[in-house]
C-alpha cells in the first residue's frame, strides 16, 4: 500500500532531514520494552502499587502504533516534517500518562520526556523541536498537579517536597532547553559539512569529466586523421591534372580549403587546451598560475603574476582539482580587491608556494580562524567588504578540499600592517607537485 501524502518523502521539500519511519519504529519497540520492564519489576519485583492494568494500555497502544503502521507503509519511507513531528509528539503524550498513574515529575523517569525532544532536534527543525519541548514541558506542569501518587515499597506512597519536585521540573526545562540548542546545532553543522564535501565532489566529479572529455577528443581526432589525409591527397593529384572545367577547379578549390579547415579543427580537438594557448602539462607554477588566472582578467582588477626558483622548475600534470581549488582563491581576491591582486608563485627544491594577496580589506578577524568552513556567510560576520554580494563559504570550502586532496596546505591571513588586504598562501612538498596527484587516484 502507497504511502499517504504527509508520510511522503517528497513533501519534506530541500531542507528535509529525511528521518526514515523505520527509525521511530524501532526506537519506540526499544521504549515499549523498557516500560514493560519497569512495570513489571516495580509490580511483581517491589510489590509497589502500580496501576499495571493501566499502565499496560498505554504500553499496548503504542505497540498497535507500532504494528499498524508497519503495516500500512514500507519500511523504507521517510516522515515529512509534520509526521515526525505527530509522531514524536504522540511518544510524549504516551510517556505523560505513564508518568501521571505513577507519580508525575516526582517519577525519576521524567526526565524520559527529552528524548523524543533530542530526535527532533536532531532530524527536524529548530521550530518544530522546540515546540515539542514546548508540548513537554506543557505535560510537565500538568503533572505537577495532577498526578496518582508515586508508588513505594510496601504498599504506600512517598510524598516528595514540593520544592525539590519544582526543582525536578527547572532541571527538566533547562536540560531539555540546552539538549536541544545543542543537538540542533550539532546536526545542523555536521549536515552543512556533509552538503559542502557533496558540492565538492561534485565540482571535482565535473571537472574530472571534463578532462575526460579532452581525452576522447584527441582520440577521436586521432581516428579521424587518416582518412581526412587521404581525402586531401586525392583533392591534390586532382588538382595537379589542371582540370580545364573552372567550374571544376573551383570546387576542387573549395575542397581543398575545407580539408584544410578540417585538419585545422582535429589539431585543436587533439590537444583541447591549446584553445586556452595552454598546454596540456603546465610547466611551472607561474605557468599554473597563470592559466588559473587567466578567466579572471575581464573584471576591471589587475592581477600580476611572478615567481622565481632553482632550475629545472617543477612540472605538475594539468590537474583538474587543484585548477578549479586555485581558480576559485584567484576570484575571491578578485571579487574583494580594490586595484590590484598579486600572486607569487616559488619554489624550492622541497616546496611549490604560490601566495595570492588583494589590497581588500583583509578578513574579519572575528572570522579569520574559521574562513574555510563551510557556509560560512556575511551573517557570521565575514562579510569583507560592502561590495561583496555573498559570504565566504562554500567556494572558498570547494577551494579549499581540492587543494588539500592534492596534498596543498592552505593558509589564510590578513597582511601585515601598515600594509591591508588578505593573503592566501598555498604549499605542496615538491614531490607532490611534480606527481600531480589525479582526482581519480
């Protein structure tokens, strides 16, 4: 049987969290168990004066929940938003009836409240699991009043100061307050992270397919050659017959302008950068620099390239990766700079540095330890400059992992005073370099 709409996967929409149903299932056969204990410990191990028969419904309602909608939906399905949340909610509601036949906030169980509260806040929005805390603490201060007395050995009941069972439902509000601000923001980081590598990958997985795709032209140019050549050979023996039709020896004419074309068009398919006028493999880091540069160069800032170092200067196969990561530096300083972006490419015979500095405004210095996480915008404060449109997040964490996987390590800082702007500072140990890890490897 179809799932019904509000346990549809789609109408969790983009910011979904996709908690799956299997999930709360389970969770909840693991609560039905644990309360099932309880009771019979407390009835038939303490002779405390539970209301077994009672306590039972509730603990049965919960496994009919559980069985009904097993089988009702698939396994596999993922709750919207508003069935988790009805769902998490009903397992506070039941968990309130079990504390009010047995005591109420006086229960040492209470505290059992926040775990759905956890799951939301964890898998739902920060609205949704507050409002769940909300619906908790609610059950709370109704158990406060209304409640069966707590239920102790021997057959009586154990009244609790008032102010100790007060301070029983301040120590619930403020747990389950800092419980779910703290899951909430735990999650919410490890999910950016998890979208931001995704991105990542994703940028690489392009890339990578794009100088596949080099590859295969110059095969196919490859391919191509043979038979274009003994096209142009035959158009030349005809044409040195002096063919006396001019209608004729125009035609051939045309021919042979267009093989020509041809051959033109498979030398650029055969080595696809040389439409950039780069070769395939760069042969320094001014020249790695330089062609990273080169699509940046139309925005009004002027970018200086310069570098110096013992010869023979290391040679680095084109790596998609590590192109896009040190594209990516160039255009932030770009998109901060006033006038000028300079970068210094050296080496060592143990490094590769290329430095990338702007005469921007620098970074935020309130930021400047975390530039390079991702989704890290203006409204953290890393905003640079009142011209900047967006943050500093994603593309500077795109950057920033391909380089890493090529085995870079990249430093952010502000120049020294007097001096302004950022500097940006990439190193490989040579040996790296000149290995040209391949994002495939």
């Amino acid at each position: 049987m179809s799932a019904r709409p509000w346990l549809a996967p789609e109408a969790l929409g983009v910011e979904a969290r996709r908690l799956r149903l299997n999930t709360l299932i389970a969770l909840r056969w693991l609560a039905v168990a644990g309360q099932t204990a309880a009771v019979l410990i407390g009835v038939f191990g303490l002779g405390l004066g539970v209301p077994a028969l009672a306590c039972f419904a509730l603990i049965a309602a919960s496994a009919a929940l559980n069985l009904g909608l097993r089988w009702i939906y698939p396994a596999s399905v993922h709750l919207g938003e508003t069935a988790a949340t009805v769902l998490l909610g009903y397992d506070i509601l039941q968990l309130a009836g079990l504390l009010f036949l047995t005591g109420g906030v006086s229960n040492p169980f209470v505290f059992f409240l926040l775990a759905p509260i956890i799951i939301a806040a964890a898998s739902l929005t920060l609205a949704r699991a507050l409002g769940l805390l909300a619906l908790a603490l609610a059950c709370a201060t109704a158990l406060l009043r209304f409640n069966l007395p707590l239920p102790w050995v021997g057959g009586g009941a154990l009244a609790l100061p008032p102010l100790y069972v007060a301070g029983v439902w301040l120590a619930l509000a403020v747990i389950g307050a800092f419980l779910t601000l703290y899951a909430h923001r735990v999650a919410a980081e490890a999910r950016q992270t998890a979208s931001a590598l995704a991105a990542a990958e994703l940028v690489l997985a392009r890339a990578q397919h794009l100088s596949q795709l080099d590859g295969l032209a110059a095969a196919a140019a490859h391919e191509l050659g043979t038979p274009l050549a003994t096209v142009a050979l035959v158009v030349r023996e005809m044409s040195s017959q002096n063919p006396r039709d001019e209608a004729f020896a125009d035609d051939l004419s045309l021919l042979e302008e267009s093989v020509e074309r041809c051959r033109a068009i498979l030398a650029k398919l055969a080595a696809p950068s040389d439409l950039s006028g780069q070769p395939m493999d760069v042969s320094s880091p001014v020249e790695l620099a330089e062609l990273a540069a080169s699509p940046h160069r139309l925005f009004g800032v002027n970018i200086s390239v310069t570098g110096d170092g013992p010869e023979p200067a290391p040679k680095c196969p084109r790596n998609p990766g590590v192109l896009h990561g040190l594209g990516a530096v160039i255009e932030n300083a770009v998109s901060f700079a006033e006038k000028d972006v300079t970068i210094r490419a050296d080496w060592t015979k143990t490094t590769v540095t290329i430095v990338v500095s702007d005469d921007g405004p620098g970074f935020p210095g309130g930021v400047l330890s975390r530039i390079g996480e991702p989704y890290l915008t203006q409204r953290d404060g890393a905003r640079r400059s009142e011209k900047a449109g967006g943050g500093l997040g994603l593309g500077l964490f795109i950057a920033r992992s391909l380089l890493e996987r090529s085995r870079a390590a990249v430093r952010f800082e502000n120049a020294p005073a007097p001096k302004a702007g950022a500097v940006i500072t990439i190193q490989w140990p040579r040996a790296a370099y000149e290995q040209g890890r391949r994002d495939d490897k």
